[in-house]
C-alpha cells in the first residue's frame, strides 16, 4: 500500500491535469483526479496517527510549519475576503500539511523516488520524439488529451497540438519543465551518485528535453542546477586539494577518460555558443524574461497600491475577489506567486508564507533540499507555477525527501 501511495504522490502533477471521470458539481470543479486518488491513503493514515492524548498533542510546527499556514490562510480568507471562490486555494493549503503528515513512515523514499526519475525520464525522451516526428515528418503524436473534458478545471492550457511547441504528456511547456526539474536536481545532487554516468546521461536528456519546450523558466533553473553540479566539486578541490587528487585518480581510467572528453566538448561547444552568438539569442533572453526585476516588482507594487488604497493591507481582498480586482485595474499587471498571494490574503498570510518558506530553508541538510527549496523561493517570486500541484510537489518534496539525505558539511567535510 505505500508504494502505491509513493507511485500516487510523484505522479501528483501529471495526474493533476485529468479531471474526474463523473461530473458531480464540486468534486468536478475542485478535485482532479490526483487528488481523488490520493485522499482514501490520507484519510486512512491520519486515522492511524491520530493521537492518542487528542487535539494537544498535534504541533503544526512540527510539520515545518504547514498546518499552521493553512491555519492562518484559512482566518485571514474567512475575515477578510470570505471564502466565495477561495476553495481551490485553500484546497491545496489543507492538503499540504495532511500530505506530509499522512507520508511520514509511509512515502517509501527508495522506490518513490526511483519511480519519479523513471517517469521524468520517460517523459522527456517522448517530448524528444515528438520533437524529431515534428521535425522530420511534420507529424503531431498526440499528448493524451484528444477531448476537453479531460482537462482539469483551472490548469494552464498551451498543448503541442495548438501551438506545436512540444509538451510530452502535459498541458503546456512550463508544466513539464516544472514536473522533471526536481527529477534532475535528485539525478545530479543526491549524496555522490550524481557523477556516476548514469545519473550524467539522464540529466543531459531532462535537460535537452526542457531546452526543445522553449520554457524560459525551465530553462533558466535547469541551467542553475548544472551551475551548481559544476561547482561543486571545484569548490571541494580548493578546500581539500588532496584528496579530491586522490579521489579523482583512483576513480578508474574509463571515469577519468570521460570526465576528460566531457570537459572539452563542453568547453568547445560553450566556447562555439559564446562566438556565433548562439548563446546570446537562446539562453540570454531567458534569463531576461526570468530575472527582470522590474517584472517581479510590478506584481508588487500594483498589490501594494490596491491594499492600500482600500483599506485591505493586513488582510487582502480575498481570493474570491482577485478577479474583479483586477479587471478593475485596467491593464492586469504581472503577478507572481508570491505577489497574488499578497494581494489576496494581505500582508498577514503574505508573512505566515514568508515564514513557511524560511522554516523549509532551515529544515535543509544536503544539496538536494537546499537547491530545490532555493529555487522553490525563486519559482515563487518570478512567476505563477501553472498548476497548484506543482508547488505541493515540490514542497512536499524538500520537505519529506531532503531531510533524509547526506548532510551538506558531511558531503563538503566540513566540521562546524
């Protein structure tokens, strides 16, 4: 039962983009498939960790502090702008915290994970046929959703077979970038084995997967996580030069012959990219879509001015209202995560977030939980993930897989 429930909680954002089957009204609306699937696991493992001494002995802060965010999400949206059109929101707020609580003991970390590296890996070399069917016979392999009906209410919607940018089996570009990233950050920085060839090759084809959807924030975070791959070991040499020597040269001939033929195609090609100007007109403007600042601050600022202006600082205007509000503005600014939950719930459950998001920084022990949590926050003030699962999945996956990695002063030897 709980590799089921490991294989139900990797596939959280792939499976929800399918609505239900049935149509009732509310589950119809609100609760994709992937949540349907995973709730009768929820309930039932909740039921085994009730405690015993009752109500007092649950410590939302032991939970990284989630169950008191959705706590606090759910006060300010019942005081300030009701809970009319708040539910799918709060939705995945309560959800979180009973996720993770649901998981201790019963994610099995091993397996799951195994599985979401296979199932990212399959997903990327589909994006790549599709691409190559694209190119060479101008023929359009279908994403898994012929009919409309299939699509969860509320996701994103940019197939291939409206724009002819590849998806793989997702609804837009931004969508598959976001599900796969977290697979590479495991492939190339989980305890040692990402320098193995394996975990090398497997990165490569993620990444060239993520380059062929054109998703700037794909792009952009991908590139930072080969960053920091890179840099790594050039940052455990200088502080222990010898036994990186020694390390290296008893790794093998075939590893070191590799590592050789690596490092100069690389640098040739990045050399090749830098000259033609290849690089400047595919990566550069990536990073400026990314990373303008005026862009994350003009979310900001227009939540800022509308707070303000009527009254709503401490609480917001509410989820249920953010629509009318911003039609009300005219020209919509461009809102990040980060920036609409501050115009909706206000400057409370803006800093109860704030607060969830450092508490997850300060649970981190190794590489992997430090880089996702790292660009979990970045994800967050540059742009509106396209699903909610998506920020679960990624929370939850900082949170119940990289506590249990190689410490990072472990991995760096360094004694503190």
């Amino acid at each position: 039962m709980g590799y089921l429930f490991s294989l139900l909680v990797v596939l959280l954002p792939f499976l929800g983009q399918i609505a239900l089957p049935i149509g009732p009204p509310l589950l119809s609306q609100h609760i994709s498939l992937g949540v349907l699937l995973l709730l009768p696991f929820i309930v039932v493992y909740l039921c085994d960790k009730w405690p015993v001494k009752g109500l007092s002995a649950l410590r939302p802060v032991r939970l990284g502090g989630t169950a008191l965010f959705a706590i606090i999400l759910l006060a300010v949206s019942l005081f300030g702008g009701g809970l009319g059109g708040a539910f799918p929101s709060l939705l995945w707020a309560v959800l979180l915290p009973l996720l993770i609580l649901s998981a201790r003991g019963n994610f099995r970390v091993s397996s799951g994970m195994s599985a979401y590296g296979l199932f990212s890996l399959l997903f990327s070399a589909y994006l790549v046929v599709q691409t190559l069917y694209l190119w060479h016979y101008d023929v359009l392999l279908p994403d898994g959703f012929r009919s409309g009906s299939y699509i969860f209410a509320g996701t994103e919607i940019a197939r291939f077979a409206d724009t002819g940018v590849p998806t793989s089996l997702f609804l837009s570009p931004d969508g598959f970038s976001l599900y796969v990233l977290p697979a590479l950050v495991f492939l190339l920085l989980w305890d040692r084995g990402g320098y193995r060839i394996f975990s090398f090759v497997s990165g490569l084809l993620i990444t060239v997967a993520i380059g062929l959807t054109s998703s700037s924030i794909g792009i952009v975070l991908a590139l930072l996580v080969w960053a920091v791959y890179l840099l790594l070991p050039i940052a455990y040499f200088i502080m222990h030069p010898v036994d990186a020597s020694y390390r290296f040269l008893r790794s093998g001939a075939p590893r070191i012959t590799l590592t050789a033929i690596a490092f100069v195609i690389g640098t040739t090609l990045i050399s090749l990219y830098l000259i033609d100007g290849t690089a400047k007109e595919l990566i550069l403007p990536s990073f400026r879509e990314v990373l303008s600042l005026s862009a994350v601050s003009e979310g900001f600022s227009a939540a800022l001015k509308v707070l303000t202006e009527g009254d709503h600082l401490l609480l917001g205007v509410g989820f249920g209202e953010l629509d009318a509000v911003l039609a009300a503005l005219g020209s919509a600014p461009r809102l990040t995560l980060a920036s609409e939950l501050f115009l909706s719930v206000g400057l409370i459950g803006f800093s109860a977030f704030v607060l969830l998001l450092f508490g997850l920084l300060l649970r981190c022990r190794g590489k992997f939980g430090y880089v996702l949590t790292l660009l979990l926050i970045l994800l967050c003030l540059i742009t509106r993930p396209p699903m909610l699962p998506t920020f679960v999945f990624w929370f939850f996956l900082a949170h119940s897989v990289g506590k249990i990695e190689m410490p990072f002063r472990h991995y760096m030897r360094v004694d503190y």
